[in-house]
C-alpha cells in the first residue's frame, strides 16, 4: 500500500505531497516515482530535518503502532493509518485510521442489495 501511495499521481492536484518514504527493508535510497525511498534508520534524522504535517502508516499490524509512536516521538502530529488495527496515540496528535476490509464490506453490502 505504501508504494501505491507513494506513485499515485492524483495527490498534487489536491495540494498533498509525499516526499518520503521509510522501509525497514530498504537499505539504500532508491526511487518510486521521483519519491525518495530511505531506511527507517533514517526516519528521525528526515523528520528533523525536514518536517512533516502527516505521517501516513502502511506496516503490518504487529509493527504499526510502534512506528506511528516512533513517528509522534520525532514530531509528526497527524497520520493517516493504513494498517489492520487502529492507532492509539496520545497528545494532540490527529489520527485518521483507514479499514480496507471495512471498506471492501460496505461495496460487498451494496453488490447484493443492487
């Protein structure tokens, strides 16, 4: 999912941005799509230098909520969760948690009521 998002050209045109990207496998910067790739070794070193007004969370469930707490640490308030749990954060960091299988039921309720 975080590499969809990260190549999904749509966000521009509605003023959104992503202009990085961690992975715990990425050992070296690569790109996806002019988007720059880094280990999360980096992850505080970015976030200091360069800010950041949403984190976006597109781990596994058993790694979601300590990154999101590891991304609040760094100083990113606002984050949009892509993982299979909801993110508990504390503070008055904003959390918008993103159910795909809640999703993918509500367009399955709506093919058999058609």
């Amino acid at each position: 999912i975080g590499r969809a998002l990260a190549s999904y050209q749509g966000f521009p045109n509605e003023g959104f941005y992503i202009r990085a990207a961690f992975d715990i496998e990425t050992r070296d910067t690569t790109l996806i799509n002019d988007v720059p790739l880094y280990s999360m070794d980096k992850l505080e070193e970015y976030i200091q230098a360069n800010g950041a007004d949403i984190a976006i969370i597109a781990t596994q469930k058993d790694s979601a909520q300590a990154v999101a707490e590891r991304v609040a640490k760094a100083g990113v308030k606002n984050f949009w969760n892509f993982a299979p749990m909801e993110l508990k954060l504390d503070g008055d960091n904003i959390v918008e948690n993103v159910s795909l299988s809640e999703s993918l039921n509500v367009l399955s309720y709506r093919i058999n009521n058609k």
